[in-house]
C-alpha cells in the first residue's frame, strides 16, 4: 500500500528551493563560516546595528 502526503504548492516550491540551496557548496561554505564566526562571539546585537542606520 503506498502512502502519500498532500503539501500545498508553495510549500513544495519552498521544500524545491530549500533542497536547491543546500546543495550549493559556495552556500554550505557560507553556512559553516557563519556558525564558526558566532561560536566565536563574533555577533553584533540588531539594535545597535540598526541604530547605525
């Protein structure tokens, strides 16, 4: 018996996009050295970001 699921179709072009981003290596690169840079604290608060503005 197969199973199926119904999705909306803006939630299978998000599910689309999502897959299609997470297969760029530049992107997964970016990720990773996101993560590292706030493992090290290396953040800024949004107020006083946009206080700059």
């Amino acid at each position: 018996m197969a199973e199926m699921i119904h999705i909306s179709k803006k939630e299978y072009e998000e599910m689309k996009a999502t897959i299609e981003t997470l297969q760029d290596q530049e992107v997964l690169k970016q990720i990773a050295m996101s993560e590292k840079e706030i493992l090290e604290g290396k953040t800024h608060r949004w107020k006083d970001v946009r206080d700059k503005i």
